[in-house]
C-alpha cells in the first residue's frame, strides 16, 4: 500500500522570487505575496462554493481589466 502523508506542502520553484513565498499546503493556507491592508486589500477567510453574482457580472461584462478592477468589482463580498 503506498505511504500517504499526513502533511503536504509543495513550494513552486518556478514563481519564487524576492517578496514571493509560493507554496501549497493541505493543512495551512499559504499566500504568495503579504496582505497589504493598508493599501485596501482583503484576504476572505472563506471559499464561497459560487462566485459573487456582482463579480460575474463584472467580469462578463467588461473587456478592459484595469477599468473593471478600478471601477466595477464589488467592494464587499
């Protein structure tokens, strides 16, 4: 029978730069880059099984990334 660790990190060579930690684990969450809540970024501690009807809309209806995340992503989920 093969071996199943109870503990699994994985850590992407490829992304790992200076101010990067790219790393997987099924135990902890691990985020690449640092939350900077003084610049209005958020980390939800949840995984919500749907995505927002607002961020849909959002992402259906604008071509331009950069006016869609500035002016029509929903603040608060």
């Amino acid at each position: 029978m093969p071996y199943a660790p109870t503990t699994l990190t994985f850590r992407c060579p490829w992304q790992q730069k200076k101010g990067i930690d790219a790393q997987f684990s099924i135990d902890e969450e691990k985020v690449a880059f640092i939350i900077q809540e003084e610049l209005g970024e958020k980390d939800y501690p949840i995984i919500y099984v749907k995505p927002h009807p607002k961020t849909m809309s959002a992402l259906k209806d604008h071509t331009d990334v950069l006016e869609m995340y500035k002016y029509y992503l929903p603040e608060h989920l």
